[in-house]
C-alpha cells in the first residue's frame, strides 16, 4: 500500500493528475540562482469559471507540504483538498462566484518541475541537479499561468505560511496583477529559529544512508527513515505546547503502563509516528530540502535595500494580514512588522489576530474567526472591484 | 449596515467636517461605528486603528480595513500627511502620551479631528466640589480605580496643548448634556463650563 502510494508520487512528478501547462525553450523560467530552468512544466487545479472580464480570480497558493489540490479529493492521499473547509460552492471562498486557480509550486513533487522530475538533459530525475529554486522563483512561474489565462490582475492572491510568502512576493513583484492580498501567519523572512528547524530536518534526511547523495531515485531508493524524522520535528512547531497537552497530555498509547522501552508508549509518539510515516508516502524527499530552502532564503526586506516598506511603496493592493496567538513558527509580531511596513507605504490594510491554542496549523483548520475575517475582506474588495455577489 | 446616529451625536459633528471620497485615519476605531457612517455618508477611504482585538475583528468581519495597534506606539509608521484627516474620537484621555498622540495625528493628517469629554463640565465640577468624589456620569461612567481613561482635560487645557503644538483651531464644537451644540458665539469659560463634549478640528 504505501509503497504503491510512494510510486504513484513518483508518477505524480512527471505526469501528474492535474492539467500541466507546459514552457519550451522559448520560455525559460529565469531563476534567482543566476541560471534559468527550461524546459519546465507547472501542474495546477482550477475551480470555477472566469467570467468575461477576468477579474474573478483567486489564486491559492499552498505551504510547504501542500499541494495544487486545495480543493478536490488529492489523487496521492485520496483525503479531502487541503482547503476544502475554505474553498467550494457555497464556502467562504465561492467557486461558484470565484474562478480559484492553485499551482503546484517550482521545486514541489506533484506536477510543477521539482527535483524528482526527469531532467530532460539525462533523462532521470534531476535530483541535486536542479538549481536552487526561490519563492520569487516560484511566484514567476505562477505569473506566467496567470499570463497563460489571460488575467491581468488577479481579483485576490491567498495563502499560509509558505503560501503567505508567496503572497507577499506578489503583492511586492507585482502590485499592478494583485487587487487584494490575504497573507495568512506568514512572515516577510524566515527566522533565525525557523531557519534552524529546517536545518534539522535536513540533515535527518541526509543522514539517511537512503538518500544516496541526493541520488536516491536512481537507485530505486527513498529516504524514508530520514524523511519522516524532519516531518515529525517540523510538525512539533506546526502545534503549540497547550494544543499538544490538550490532545495527549501524557497519556498512554493502548498500554496500562510504562513498558521500560523505547517503544511509542506515550500517544504523543505514536501520533508523531504515524505522521512521518503517512509524510513519506506522498512527499518527495529531494523536494522537501528544496522547499525548506527556499523559505530559508525569503527575506522580503533585504530583496528591497533593507526597508521592508520600499517592497510596498505606492502600492494599492488592498491587504488582509492574519496570525493566531499561538503560532510560535510565525509569532503574530511577524505580522505586526509587515503591517507596520504596509503602513509606512500607506497602503490599504487590515490585520486580525486570532486567538488559538491550535498553532500554526490553525490556518488549515476549522476557525471561525479567521473565515468571519476572510469573509468580511473578500466581501468588501469584491464591492470595490465591482464583483456582483 | 445601519449606524445607530442618535446615540452618538459627537460622531455626527466629526462626519459634518469630513468632505466626500476624503482619505481618513479614525485612530480608537472601536467597533467600527465611524468609519461606517464615514463610508456609507461620506463614501470614504477609511482606515482604522484599534487597540482591542476584539473591535479589529469584527470590524474586518464587516469589511473595514482595520489593524490591531496602539496609538501610543504605532501612530510612528504611519507617514507624514498620509490622510486627509485623522480622527481621534473619544480617545484622548485613554492614551498614556497625549501630547506625543496629538503631536502625531498633526504630522499624519493634514488635518486632524479630535473629540474628548470635557473634565471642565458643570457637573464633574460639582462632584467634586460638593461631594468630594470622583465624578461617575453618564459619559464618564467608570470609577477612579477602574477608568481605562487616565488622562482627563478641560477644554481649556486642551486649547492650551494645541498652542504648545503650533497647532491652529480651525474649528471647534461644543456639546451639551442633551448632545445640542453650544451656540458659537458663547465664550471658552461658558463652553468650558456647560460643555460635556467638545470636538475640534486642528490643522499645523
């Protein structure tokens, strides 16, 4: 089962369950490590239709274990999209009124070329091979799907965590394509700690004999034992102490007592456990050192001389920023500096903070407060762009 | 989205000095109650300030663009003559620097609109006068121990920080008990007296 579920990730990489648009030679991805990538392809989902004006566009752009599937049953997991609580018909996010566009991002592992695509120059996998790949990297191979629909200005670009990156990228690359942006518990640069964490979860997986220098693939290997260690660690910082103790506390996992081992005793440890091992089933490992990488490099301010406002000078996108309390990867003084940033350049800007103990990952969850936001900000900018309800 | 106008009467004083499509700062937005009668009447582009959070997330529920902050510390970022107006509406004593607030809105606004309860009024003078105790009205309804409201003016007082700013009084409104404007031709001690609430328009 699971070594089936590994496979069809693998197909998933170079012949994805998603449309694919495809840029040959005369369309090179200009790339921020000073090289370009071509030939490369990007997978994405659409959901809804694009009225006549084209004005009705949502881009969704996902974290960075996430997917193009925001909003489908994932052909790799068969779970439910990643959003689906937010994006639908009749959800707060309206696919019948919204055309929602989400794209696998340039480095990921379901469609858009990553490091488990076959490199056309040698016909496997890129593995190592493929350059160092950027948020801005990613947010232009996004623009060129955006060009591809023929929409000039993008009715409203949303995301989390990674995703709100992205979000920030295009708001400061792009201003003109972007009416509204809604930057969910992000961050204009990853932090020293965030950088740390990540480090962790790379050397787990190049610790892993598996991992053949990268090289994996070719030897019919996945590091899968280191894999799962980065994703338990990082999934750690995804929670917060008091949702982890409100979950499990301490109690025991199908035992009546300690077993003097090292056995998963605790329920926390199974459920860590059983979190890494379904991670490698649908992740790509080279994938994952990429992605963490390109959140590593994301400094917004320092791309713009230093002043994190000058990425936002004159801009007339209108901004909706939100953290939660208990986000200790992205704390909400993260958000506060953007808003501060947004302010100084005069720009149009709302910032909610909500008030969880889920962590991190209470974007992706059932929060009423942070729809009641969403609700409320995609409403009024849908007035102001004239979007009929 | 209706306003309920007979209960605050100093916001509709503010909304009259505001001209249509103006860009507006309401610092202590609250629960939105100004920035949409400002929208609705006035059709302007409105930012708010608020320091609960609660306050800033229904106001961003209801469409305002509102962000978490405290006038105190936050007003820094915002640039110089960034709106047309700023409003600090029922704020002024709630702040821990009211000179340095002041100070701000007139570099952030090229105008600003200021309302506060005058501590000058018949009444709070009278509490303390006869009674010997710390007034508790209708406007003024919390306890000494409790008030988020630390630093209390007159009228007088407030004119007088105005000078100290260089800031020029281009208009100023008085509100009785019964929330009627006092007539214009009334001089500051019977403003200061008989006013409960006063709103001023200032510009540097």
């Amino acid at each position: 089962m699971a070594v089936q579920r590994a496979l069809r990730t693998n197909n998933e990489a170079d012949r994805p369950s998603s449309p694919v648009l495809q840029f040959g030679p005369d369309k090179p991805l200009k790339l921020d490590a000073g090289t370009v990538l071509s030939p490369f392809q990007v997978a994405y989902q659409t959901y809804g239709t694009l009225n006549d004006a084209r004005s009705n566009a949502i881009l969704v752009c996902h974290a960075l274990t996430g997917d193009q599937h925001v909003a489908n049953t994932n052909p790799v997991t068969g779970k439910p999209g990643w959003w689906e609580v937010l994006i639908g018909p009749g959800k707060i996010i309206d696919t019948n009124r919204f055309f929602v566009i989400c794209a696998n991002v340039i480095g990921g592992c379901l469609g858009s070329t990553g490091p488990a695509s076959t490199n056309p120059a040698t016909g496997r996998p890129y593995g190592l091979d493929l350059p160092i790949i950027t948020i801005r990297d990613m947010v232009r191979a996004q623009l060129m799907l955006v060009d591809h629909f023929g929409i000039e200005k993008l009715f409203c670009v949303i995301g989390g965590s990674m995703g709100g990156m992205q979000v920030l990228e295009w708001a400061a690359s792009y201003s003109e394509r972007v009416f509204s942006a809604l930057p969910i518990a992000t961050g204009a640069r990853h932090s020293s700690q965030n950088i740390a964490f990540h480090e962790v979860g790379r050397q787990a997986v190049m610790a892993d004999p598996d991992w053949h220098g990268g090289k994996y693939l070719d030897f019919g290997r996945r590091p899968e034992k280191g894999l799962a260690v980065a994703r338990m660690a990082a999934h750690i910082t995804y929670l917060s102490e008091a949702a982890l103790h409100r979950k499990f506390g301490r109690n025991l996992q199908d035992r009546e007592a300690l077993t003097f081992g090292f056995d998963a005793d605790f329920q926390i440890e199974s459920y860590l456990r059983h979190q890494g091992m379904t991670f490698v089933d649908r992740f790509d490992a080279n994938s994952y050192l990429y992605l963490t990488r390109a959140m590593d490099y994301f400094d917004l301010a320092a791309d713009h001389g230093g002043r994190l406002a000058d990425a936002f000078a004159g801009t007339k996108t209108r901004f909706c920023l939100v953290s939660f309390t208990s986000d200790w990867l992205f704390p909400t003084e993260e958000s506060r500096s953007i808003v501060h940033a947004l302010n100084a350049a005069g720009a149009s800007v709302s910032f909610v903070e909500i008030e969880t103990d889920r962590g991190h990952d209470a974007f992706l969850l059932d929060e009423p407060e942070l729809f009641a936001a969403i609700n409320g900000f995609i409403a009024s900018a849908a007035r102001a762009r004239g979007l009929s309800l | 989205m209706s306003v309920n106008r007979t209960q605050r009467v100093d916001l509709e004083v503010v909304t009259d000095l505001i001209p249509a499509h103006s860009r507006v700062l309401d610092v202590g937005s609250g629960d939105g109650l100004l920035l949409e009668l400002l929208q609705e009447t006035r059709q302007v582009d409105g930012r708010g300030l608020e320091l609960s959070q609660r306050g800033v997330n229904e106001c961003v529920a209801r469409g305002l663009s509102v962000v978490q902050g405290d006038a105190d510390k936050d007003l820094e970022f915002y640039p110089d003559k960034g709106f047309d107006f700023v409003v600090l509406s029922q704020t002024l004593q709630a702040t821990r620097n009211p000179k340095l607030v002041l100070d701000e809105l007139l570099r952030i606004g090229n105008r600003a609109i200021v309302s506060f309860p005058n501590f000058g009024h018949w009444r709070v003078r009278f509490s303390l006068l006869i009674k010997g105790r710390m007034p508790v009205t209708k406007d003024l309804p919390y306890s000494w121990y409790d008030t988020p409201n630390i630093h209390f003016c007159t009228i007088r007082d407030f004119v007088n920080l105005c000078e100290e700013l260089g800031a020029t009084v281009e208009k100023a409104t008085a509100l009785d008990a019964n929330g009627q404007k006092i007539g214009l031709s009334m001089p500051w001690w019977f403003w200061n007296f008989f006013g409960q609430q006063a709103v001023f328009l200032l510009k540097r």
